[in-house]
C-alpha cells in the first residue's frame, strides 16, 4: 500500500512563537497549574509542546524537499542519458545541389574495409559487386542477425552484410572493362573515407599507367596488365601493414621508374 506523504502548504520555520503568557493562553496555563504544575513549569510545557509540534512538519517539509531533489536529479540524469543516445545527424550545406552523378553503392563489407584502410578486391565497386550488394540489402530482412561494434557502438546487423562475397573475383579475373569502372568507384571511395592524400594520389596514378600502358596493344596485353596490377595492389598493401610501403606509382612493367611522383 502506497503511502502519500502529507503536503506542507506553508513552511513552518516562518511560524513566530507564540506568547504563552498573554490572555489568549490563560485557560491552558491555569489548568496546567491547576493540576499541580508551577506557572514556570506550566509555561515551559506549553513551549516545549509548540515546539515539538512545530518540528514534525519540518521534518516532513526536509523529506518532501529532500525527495523533490532527488527526482529533479534522477530526471537530469534521464534527460542526459537519453540526449546521448539520440541519433544525431550532420548539418548540410543549404547551396549544394544534388551530385550529378550518383555513385553505385558497395557492399557494408567493401566499405568497412575501405574505412579501415585495408585490401579489398575492386570486383565489389564493380557494376556486379554494386548490384549484388544492392540485392542483400534487399533480402536483409531475411538474413541472420549478429552483434556487431560500429564506430563503438554495439548494434544488430545482417551476417551477410559483414562477410566476402562468393562471387568476388580476384583483380585478375576481372574483365577489362569491370576493371577500369571498378577502380574509379574505388578511388571516390576511398577520398570518401578520407585516406590520406599521397595514397589516393598514388594509387589514381599507377591506376592511369596501367589503362594507359603500351602493353594493351600487344596480345593479351590486357590481361598480363591486370595480373599485373593485382599482384602489385596486393603487395602494397601487405607492406603497408609491416610498415614496409614504397610508391605503388614509381615503377612500371618494363622495371623503369615512372619520373611522376605522387
């Protein structure tokens, strides 16, 4: 059973004593001593009774202030917990118009290691990759759920949004045309992701020695290019992670040195 404190209308500290010795108090004083008490003793009873009775509403006022406190308190807590854990969504610019080109989104996969700035096959920026990503998010609903951490913060997501495709081609295995497409979605990614600018500037020009290399008019020069590039893209980033990188665009197939740094 819930028990409702009594409200306090007034503050009792305010309430002045009163004169137990004027007429008003007369009857009581002469009962008092009536009954055998002293006038002083008479007097002393009635003002330790008033300020008894006084106290107990203090007491309960310094509770129901006391309690009011603590709930003003709990609910800025609340308030703050909630604030933080709000989505939150960036500004935009009011003068921007919408991108004239909408870029092919790739897999959560692709961009995830595109974040964390590590190797991840160009078939998932490909036309193919793109498409096939577009298909899961589609048939998300029926995937199996998993924990996942995402920028520190614990959340549900789909397996399958999370692991390689089956699908995924190696660089090599890619056709001319779903290569060169692939590495322009990557490099607006990877901007997008905010790598540093010599890697970007690296990587867009050993990309252009490769489309633009002598050895695409010899027979299966095409081909030779891409085991090429992908044995190379590989490797760079192997020796980027032992701390160990050189500069992707310095060398071409023929063994000399491109004069272009990046």
């Amino acid at each position: 059973m819930e028990i409702i404190a009594p409200h306090i209308p007034s503050d009792p500290a305010l309430k002045v004593q009163p004169n137990f010795e004027s007429q008003a108090f007369t009857a009581c004083t002469a009962a008092l001593i009536a009954s055998g008490m002293t006038a002083e003793d008479a007097l002393t009873q009635l003002i330790d009774g008033w300020t008894q009775e006084r106290q107990e509403p203090n007491a309960l006022k310094e509770n129901e202030d006391r309690e009011c406190e603590e709930k003003e308190i709990a609910e800025a807590k609340e308030r703050c917990e909630n604030k933080k854990q709000k989505p939150k969504i960036n500004d935009f610019n009011a003068d921007l118009p919408v991108p004239d080109v909408l870029i092919p989104r790739p897999s959560q996969f692709a961009l995830q290691k595109v974040k964390n700035m590590e190797f991840v096959e160009l078939w998932y920026f490909s036309p193919d990759g793109c498409h096939e990503a577009h298909d899961w998010n589609k048939s998300s609903a029926d995937d199996a759920l998993g924990l996942a951490k995402i920028d520190g913060i614990v959340a549900l997501k789909s397996f399958s949004s999370f692991k390689a495709s089956n699908k995924a081609l190696q660089d090599h295995d890619l056709s001319w045309r779903q290569f060169d497409m692939a590495k322009t979605s990557f490099l607006i990614h990877i901007d997008k992701a905010s790598w540093p600018e010599k890697h970007q500037l690296a990587l867009a020009l050993f990309f252009t020695l490769i489309t633009n290399h002598e050895h695409r008019l010899r027979p299966h020069g095409e081909k030779t290019l891409l085991h090429y590039a992908s044995m190379v893209c590989r490797d760079w980033h192997d020796r980027l992670t032992l701390n160990q990188g050189f500069n992707i665009a310095c060398q071409t197939m023929s063994g000399k040195k491109n004069k272009t740094r990046a």
